[in-house]
C-alpha cells in the first residue's frame, strides 16, 4: 500500500518541525533583549538560558537522580550493560541513515555492519559482538548532518527538560524524532515505557561524572556550555575541526 505525501504522520512530522521554528523564532526574539555589550557571542540568550537550567536541575534533582540512583542500586551492573546496548543498537539504525545522508561511505558501511551483527548474533543489540569485534560505531543525528552541509550551529540555547542544545540542533529534533526507532512503534505503551527506561539508563551512566560537575566547576553553566559547543563541533568534523573559531 502506497504511502499518501499527505499521510497523518507526515502532517504531524510537518506540525512538529514548524513548532520547533515557531521556538527557534522566540529563541531570536529573545536574543534582542538579553544580548548586551558583555554577552557572549556564542550564548546571546544567557539570561533565558540559565533560568531554564536552573529549572533543568531542579527536576534533575527531584525526579531523575533518585530514580537513576535506584535503578543504579538495584539492577547489576550486567543488566545495565546489556540495557545501554540495546538503545546504543537502536540508535545506531538513525546513524546509519545519517552517515548515508553525510555520503559517509566507511561509516555507513561499519554501522550497517553494526546493527546486523548485534542485532542477529547479540540477542537484538542486549550483546556488543561489533565493539569487541572491532567494528568502531559512529554516532551521528540530523544536526551533525546538517553542519555537514554548511549549516552554521547557531546561538546556544537550553531547553526545557532536553537540556544544552544549539538552534541548529533544535531544529533538528523532530527528524530526529521523527527517525528514532523508539518513535516508530504502534504499541504506545511500550513506546512510552522503553523512551523512559532509556532517560533513566543514560541518566544513571553520568551520575558519577554529574556529582564531580557540581563539585569542581567554578561556574557550572559556563563549564557545561562551552564543553557541549566543543564536543558538537568535534562531532561535526569527526574530531578534526578547524582552526578558525567561525565554524560549525
């Protein structure tokens, strides 16, 4: 059965990209009123950007450590291995396709081979044959795709409960979304129950790493901000970006 152009999810993937716009054009909005002689040119949205952080880690703290910390407690160490490799496997159909789109011919070629051998000889992706089989992976999303194609990072913005962002990234969510294997399930109530186990598993790997955060880090939004804009732009140049601060 053909596949309509007019199809309810490609409406709905359609609606979705155009809110993400309608949030991209408050974000600019907002630049003109927090942007000062002082502000930094990467984070014209500062002011906006820590009460949204502030409000990040208040439910970080009420909601998310608790819950990853019991998770952490409970399950071994085992389960959580094989918990963090099946999304890990999950992830890596969207990269595949990102890698295609970024004509990143050797790396299409290895997470292809990735997701087949996890898949069909690591019990659905529970077991990482291709790490230990020397098959690197490659993660990479819509937003690492589109710096690929010349599409600057834009301001820095956090967002409410997904945290450090860029407003090219933003933009670049519901594709993200839209290709997430989890997001394309007809059983929503397995949907729902896997996308929170998967916030919970990533919560409880960085718990470590968050507490050393808190305790070494002079200013923690400016450490968290310049590390995130650092690691994207590695990303988008597979960790040789160059020398000139323009980039993407």
């Amino acid at each position: 059965m053909k596949t309509s152009l007019f199809s309810s999810s490609a409406m709905n993937n359609v609606a979705n990209y155009a809110r993400w716009m309608s949030v991209a054009t408050v974000f600019a909005v907002l630049a003109g009123c927090a942007s000062g002689p002082r502000a930094n040119p990467a984070d014209p949205f500062e002011p906006f950007n820590r009460g949204v952080t502030s409000f990040n880690d208040k439910v970080d703290e009420a909601v998310l450590v608790p819950v990853a910390t019991a998770y952490q407690r409970v399950l071994p160490s085992m389960v959580r291995t094989g918990v963090s490799n099946f999304f890990g496997n999950l992830g890596d159909v969207w990269s595949f396709a990102n890698s295609v789109a970024q004509l990143k011919l050797q790396n299409s070629a290895e997470t292809f081979m990735r997701v087949n051998v996890n898949t069909f000889f690591g019990l659905g992706g529970l077991l990482d044959i291709a790490t230990e089989a020397g098959i690197d992976r490659h993660e990479e999303d819509f937003g690492q795709t589109l710096g690929r194609w010349g599409v600057g990072a834009g301001p820095y913005v956090v967002l409410p409960l997904l945290g450090p962002s860029t407003l090219r990234d933003t933009a670049a969510l519901p594709v993200d979304r839209a290709g997430s294997v989890l997001s394309n399930m007809n059983d929503v109530a397995w949907r729902n129950s896997l996308s929170v186990l998967e916030v919970v598993d990533t919560r409880a790997k960085y718990l470590r790493a968050g507490r050393l955060l808190d305790d070494a880090a002079l200013d923690k939004y400016t450490f968290t901000r310049d590390a995130f804009l650092q690691h994207r732009r590695n990303d988008v140049y597979d960790g040789n970006p160059p020398d000139d601060e323009g980039g993407k």
